[in-house]
C-alpha cells in the first residue's frame, strides 16, 4: 500500500482524504461519525470493545444486538475508507482482542492537531512577525466548529468549546498585530469572520471598525456598530462601552448632518445616569402627565398627582427670601424621596406638584408623609408650615 499522508478535517466538518481522493462522513450518520473520530482521535492505543458501546450508544446496557450493531457500523466504516483504498479499509480498521484500533502506521494528518499546534508555536514566537505568520496560518485551519454532527454529543462539547475558545483568543491576539502593520484588508476580513461567531464580543466589533475606517468604508463601519448595539440592547439590556461609542462617533465625523442615525438620536434621548425623581419645568411635566395618564388607561394602572404648599403660621405668607430658601430645601427633599420614576414641578411660587405613577392613594399619602416628615426633622425651626393634598388623575380628566 502507498504510504501517501491522510488528511484528516474534522473542523467545520468531518472528511477524510488522501492524494485526489476524499471521503465525507455523512452528518445523518451519527454513530459511525463518532466511531470514525474517535478511533482517529486514540489511534495510538487499541479502544475496547466496550468502550466503543458506552460511546456509541451513551450508557445504555450492553447486549449482543448492540455489539451486533456496533460489528455493523464497523463494516460501513471500512466500506467508506475503501473509496481511498479499494478493499483496504481493513488495513485502516485493525481488528484487535476485544476491540479494534486505527492503523497509526500510515502518515496522518489531522486539522484539530495541527491547529493546536500552530497556536501554541505563534504564542511562543520568537517576534512579532513570526507570530503573526503563525497565528493566521492557525486562524485559517478552523473552518468551522469541532465535529458539527456531534454537536450535543457529550465526548465532543468540551473538546468544541476549548477549541472556540483558542480560536477566539488567537484572533484576539492576531488582530493588533495585523493593524500595527496597518494590514487593514486583513484585519476586516479576519475580524469578520470572528465576528460572526462571536456577535456579542465588543473587542471584534471595534477591530472591524477601525479597519473599515482605514479603508474609507465608513458607512459600512457604522453600520456595524449600530447593528452590534441593537443585539446588545435586545439580548443582554445593556449599551455598548463609551470607547466603542467614541469610535462611532469618530466613524460618524463626516456623515451627511441632515440624517439623524439611531444610535446618535438614543444618545440624545438617553437621560444621564441619576437617581431621584425627575425634576421638570411645569409645561413639560403637563406633558408627562398626559402621556403617564394614556399609558396608566390602557395598562389599568394608577396615577396620582399630590400638591405641597408653604405656608406661614396660620396661613401666612412668608417673606420672599424666606419663601426662596424654603423651597430650595424643599426640593432637595422631594428628589430624595421621590422614586426614579416620579416627577415634579414647580407650579407657583409655594407649591410643588407631584407626578405618583402606579401608586394607590394610601401609598401616595405615606410618601408626602415622608416628605414632611423628612423636611420638619432637617429645618425643625423652619417657619413654614406644609400642606398636602392628593388626587387621582384619571385618563377622561
């Protein structure tokens, strides 16, 4: 028999070739798929009988019909090794006591080995171009996940996920080294095709950004970024970080200013980070009553709007500069004990309105106890004096 080396490629897929001639495992054929991997995989020591049952049919007891069925898949297996040698897929399959093994005497190669070859030699390269030449040359090798038609088989999950997790880490590493070299086709290409498989990694949606921009694809670029925030909006609830955010704005220097993207009308509407209540002018918060009330009529909620008023000693009015110091502080403890989605308003002089969405009336009266409790403690020798009263806004009104 001719010693030429067998190729084996079980990223992306699962074949077997040799010189001109190549065999692919059919993903609807499962078991000998797993049969066929395995004995590759511990070809250099028999596999027991036994053994190949318990991974073949996941734990089930073993009988005579199963190592019939097992004998079978055998058979089918030299068959198809017979297309690279004709009536020599025994010499492939030897027949050992109580088991079997794959012959280790003819050259072989295997893409799984030869990758994880490749990225240990490019981690450990003497210089940055060796590395580079030796991570892409690794990077090129994975076409795909480890043994797809295996996919939910325990042997190959763990194997599958240490693989990705290589191959992601080698792009990870080969990225920056493709753009010190400012090789930007590379790196847009490259970084494309990581990103595909990673669409949540926000380091491969920067990577491919920058190197679109290099290229003078800058809409192609934004794009990508705006695709990207969507995803994470709708999976994870969260914005893409402020560097990624800078570098779209960056991309975005020079677009047409009569558009408006998406992403840079959030930003807009995006209200800064803060807790307490939403303190507005009284014209917008009519609005926010409005609109809170529409929302409250179809949901079935509540909404309740409560009205503090200062006041002097038997309802006298305070001094001007009295009353202004008066309701300064008094702001200050409206927002803190309002919740993030209150708001409140100045609506004359001595009286505050507040906005109480999804709060029934007893709720409502405790948080203006609150209130009022919270501003006698702090200003105990304040001469004002708070009233309150409360009603409900209902969506006919």
């Amino acid at each position: 028999m001719e010693t030429a080396p067998i190729q084996v490629k079980m990223l992306g897929g699962f074949s077997i070739s040799r010189e001109e001639k190549e065999v692919t495992v059919s993903p609807r054929s499962r078991k000998l798929c797993l049969l066929l991997a395995y004995l590759i995989r511990e070809r250099r020591r028999p596999v027991p009988y036994s053994k190949l049952l318990n991974l073949l049919w996941e734990g089930q007891p073993s009988d005579a019909a199963t190592l019939n069925s097992l004998k079978a898949i055998l058979h089918r297996a030299r068959n198809l090794l017979d297309e690279l040698w004709p009536e020599d897929g025994r010499s492939l399959i030897l027949s050992r006591e109580g088991g079997c093994q794959w012959n280790s005497q003819f050259p072989i190669t295997v893409d799984v080995e030869e990758f994880s070859q490749l990225v240990r030699a490019a981690q450990s390269g003497p210089d940055r171009d060796s590395r580079l030449s030796l991570g892409l040359e690794a990077l090129a090798l994975y076409r795909g996940s480890y043994l797809p038609a295996l996919a939910q088989h325990p042997w190959t999950i763990a194997e599958a996920e240490s693989l990705h997790q290589l191959y992601l880490s080698t792009a990870l590493s080969t990225l920056p080294l493709l753009t010190a070299e400012e090789r930007w086709q590379e790196a847009a290409e490259l970084s494309e095709t990581v990103f595909a498989l990673e669409p949540y990694q926000e380091e491969l949606c920067h990577a491919q950004m920058e190197a679109l921009f290099h290229l003078d694809r800058q809409q192609e670029a934004a794009q990508i970024f705006e695709d990207f925030q969507e995803r994470l909006l709708a999976r994870r609830g969260i914005m893409p970080s402020n560097e990624l955010r800078e570098l779209y704005r960056h991309v975005q220097r020079n677009s047409d200013p009569r558009f408006l993207s998406p992403v840079v009308l959030l930003e807009q509407l995006q209200e800064p980070v803060k807790s307490g209540a939403l303190m507005c002018e009284f014209d917008f918060f009519r609005v926010i009553c409005h609109s809170t009330v529409r929302a409250a009529g179809r949901s079935g909620g509540l909404v309740h709007i409560a009205l503090l008023s200062v006041a002097g000693e038997k309802d006298s009015s305070l001094p001007q500069n009295s009353l202004k110091r008066v309701m300064d502080n008094l702001q200050e403890i409206i927002l803190r004990h309002l919740r993030r989605g209150d708001a409140a308003a100045l609506c004359s002089s001595s009286q505050y309105v507040l906005l109480l969405p999804q709060a029934t009336y007893e709720n409502s009266k405790m948080i203006c106890s609150r209130i009022t409790r919270a501003f006698s403690r702090q200003y105990p020798h304040s001469p004002a004096q708070l009233r309150v009263s409360i009603q409900p806004l209902t969506p006919d009104q």
